[in-house]
C-alpha cells in the first residue's frame, strides 16, 4: 500500500516539476519576443528606419528633379543665341536694348 502512496506523490510531484518548466519557458518566449520588439534593434526601431529611408529617397527624387531643371536652365543660359539671358535681363532688370524707349503707364485711381 505504501508503494501506492509513494507512486501517486511521485507523479504529483512530477506534475509540478513540468507546470514549472512551462511556466519558465512561457516567461522565456515573452521575454524575448518583449525583446525583439522593443529592443534598440527591434522591430519598432526597423519599422521606423524604413519610414526614415522611404522619405529620403524621395526626398531624393526631388532634389534630382530639382537639379534637372537646373541644369536645363544653365544649358538654357549658356546658348550662343542669349535669347534666355536677354529676357531675364528684360523682366528683372529692367534693361533696355540702346535705342528704346520705354512708357510708363500710371494706372488711374
């Protein structure tokens, strides 16, 4: 009868042993995955570099965009005709080319 008793304790006990170590690995995942998260290389942190990339690539588009206008002004202005720079020099400076002459209108009040 003894024998029994020491079986039905034994499997008991082993039962306890086996509640613990999946108590202890259920702790272990959360742990790490807490970690894989969160962490300084975590997920979050990698969603948030690729958004930082995703604008400045297209920052990037821009700025080329950007510079091909540029460059085709520069091109523009460097024609051997200086139609380009004879008009900039027209509106924003207002010169005139010897021999006109310019009226001003004054609008009425």
């Amino acid at each position: 009868m003894s024998k029994i008793l020491f079986r039905k304790d034994n499997d008991s006990l082993m039962k306890y042993f086996l509640i613990g170590e999946v108590v202890i690995a259920i702790l272990i995942i959360i742990i790490l995955l807490a970690n894989i998260t969160f962490s300084k290389n975590g997920i979050i942190s990698f969603c948030k570099l690729r958004m930082q990339i995703s604008k400045k690539h297209s920052q990037i588009q821009e700025l080329v965009l950007e510079n091909y206008k540029l460059n085709k002004m520069i091109e523009s202005l460097k024609d051997e005709d200086g139609l380009m720079v004879e008009r900039i020099a027209r509106e924003k400076l207002m010169l005139l080319k010897p021999g006109e002459v310019v009226y001003l209108i004054q609008p009425e009040n």
